[in-house]
C-alpha cells in the first residue's frame, strides 16, 4: 500500500524516472557480460523497485486524464517496454509486464 | 625470467580474482550451505538451523563493491558528497532511495539504512523466500511490515520492506520499501519458507 496520495507531479517526475531507468538498462546490455558478477545483481536485484513505480503510474493513468505532455511520455514508456522487455529479462532483469499484458497472462 | 612466463595483471583482473576467493570462502559459510539446501522442496530447515540462518544474516554486511549510480542524480550532493558515476553499493542504493523515490527521510544515514533493513529479520511478520536468478545466484529475499519510525521515512514510503540477501557474496545486496509482493517479481520456483 502506498502511504501517501500520487500527485499529476509525482507522474511526471515517475514518468521521467522510469524512462530513463530503461534506457540506462538498455545502454549496459552490450558491455552486460563484461560487468562485475556483483554489479549485475546490484542492477537486477534492484530493479523491482520500478515495477512498483510503474504501477503507480498505471493506476493514475486509469483514473485521471493524463496532460498531452503526459500522453507523451506515457506512450514513450509504454513504447520502450514493449520493445525491449525480453531484452532486460534476458540480462536477468525481473520484468513486470504492462497491465494488459498482466490481464491477457491471467486470463 | 622467461617472456612466456610474465603474465599481466592489471587491477580489474585482480579484483575478479579476489572477489572470486571471497565467494568460494563464503558459500562455505554453514548458513549459505543451509540457505542452499532450501532450494530442495524435500528439506525443512529444523527451528536451530532457521535461526542460524537468521542470526548470520542479521550480522550480514552491505555489499562493498562500488556500483553504478542512479543516472539522475549523478553529479547532486546527498549527504555532504557529490554522486560520481560509481559510489559504494550501500551510498549508490541508499541515495537513490532518498533522492529518487524519496521513500526514506534526506538524512537517513547509511548504518541507520542498514540497521532499518537488518531490522526485518526480527519482525513476527518476516516472510523468507529462497530463489535462483536467472544466472543462477541464490538469493533469500526478506519481506516484512514496514515498521521504521515515521521520522525517518520520506514523503513516498509504503507499507512493506524488502531486503535481499546474497548466499554467493554473504551480503545484502539491496533493500526497499514495496507496496505489495506483486511488485517483487520472484522466478516462478522461488520457495516460500
């Protein structure tokens, strides 16, 4: 349970967050088998945490009209996991998947 | 000497190689042996061997290899320090948990960040779970009720606190606040003990 309310600022700042979390995960991919054994669970062990930052911004996507500036960048996460989430699962990323796709694995 | 006896190491080589001894010293710890022997659903640790386990993770360190920094705050002052691109594991977590998801208050030291993730192991509500990731370290992930003190949390806390504990390194290697186990993610054969 999230402790406090999630504010339009707090999907922007998330929103940018994560974004840049993908593409930083994207741009160690080549060098991933290069890295230190205790750097690549740092990353992967840590990673989790943004499957709840991602949450939260599902649930204030569905309950609030998001701003044309956040369309954007919504469309753009969205759009970054689902092109690259075999990517980071193959680095050993824990990936969860996008609420439909949650929804369709259920189903 | 003869030349096809010099063989060169540089610092990177070195470090693998200690960190390699380190590992093979560690995962002869009794209590990682333990930890290792859940992953057979046929055995049940008895109440002494739990608590051996428990004991030895309660001592356990944070993990002392330098890691990459969060990407957004590299360069921003936490704690009297300017962020370089690497800092020590426990600085690179602890400053992501209080610059980025502010779910710890701005001067939550590193020991009280530990001591907050050592504290779960004595929670009555402590859930363990043993899993293998994909390259197949062996973790026993820590899930309890969030029961640091209100001052010390920051504005985006939530209910739940999670701590991983690495069999191979002897460490923790990471620790955060989750508002339900959905976000956690755990393989599929992950066992719940």
């Amino acid at each position: 349970m999230r402790m406090n309310e999630y504010t339009s600022k707090d999907f922007d700042n998330f929103a940018e967050i994560l974004i840049g979390r993908w593409e930083f995960a994207l741009e160690l991919e080549p060098r991933w088998d290069s890295l230190d054994d205790e750097e690549r669970i740092a990353h992967t062990e840590d990673w989790p945490v943004n499957n709840g930052i991602l949450m939260d911004l599902e649930d204030y996507a569905d309950s609030h009209e998001l701003t044309e500036g956040q369309q954007v960048q919504w469309s753009k996460l969205k759009d970054i996991m689902a092109k690259h989430r075999k990517t980071l699962e193959e680095m050993g990323y824990r990936v969860l998947p996008l609420k439909e796709e949650r929804g369709r694995a259920v189903a | 000497m003869p030349e096809a006896c010099v063989i060169y190491w540089g610092p990177k080589e070195a470090e693998r190689w200690i960190a390699k001894a380190v590992k093979a010293e560690r995962m002869m710890d009794e209590p990682n042996k333990l930890i290792r022997a859940q992953l057979d659903s046929r055995r049940t640790l008895t109440p002494e061997e739990m608590q051996r386990v428990l004991d030895h993770m309660a001592k356990a360190p944070f993990s002392l290899r330098s890691v990459s920094v969060d990407r957004s705050i590299r360069g921003r002052v936490f704690q009297s320090r300017i962020l370089g691109d690497k800092e020590p594991s426990i600085i690179a977590h602890l400053a992501k948990r209080v610059l980025v998801e502010q779910d710890w208050a701005d001067d939550v030291t590193p020991v009280e960040y530990l001591d907050h993730l050592r504290s779960v192991i004595d929670d009555p509500a402590l859930r363990k779970a043993v899993y293998l990731s994909k390259d197949k370290r062996l973790f026993v992930g820590l899930l309890a009720p969030n029961r640091i003190p209100e001052a010390r949390l920051g504005k985006n806390h939530s209910a739940l606190l999670w701590v991983v504990y690495s069999a191979d390194y002897g460490t923790i290697v990471t620790g955060y606040q989750v508002r339900g186990i959905e976000e956690i993610t755990l393989p599929k054969d992950a066992r719940w003990l």
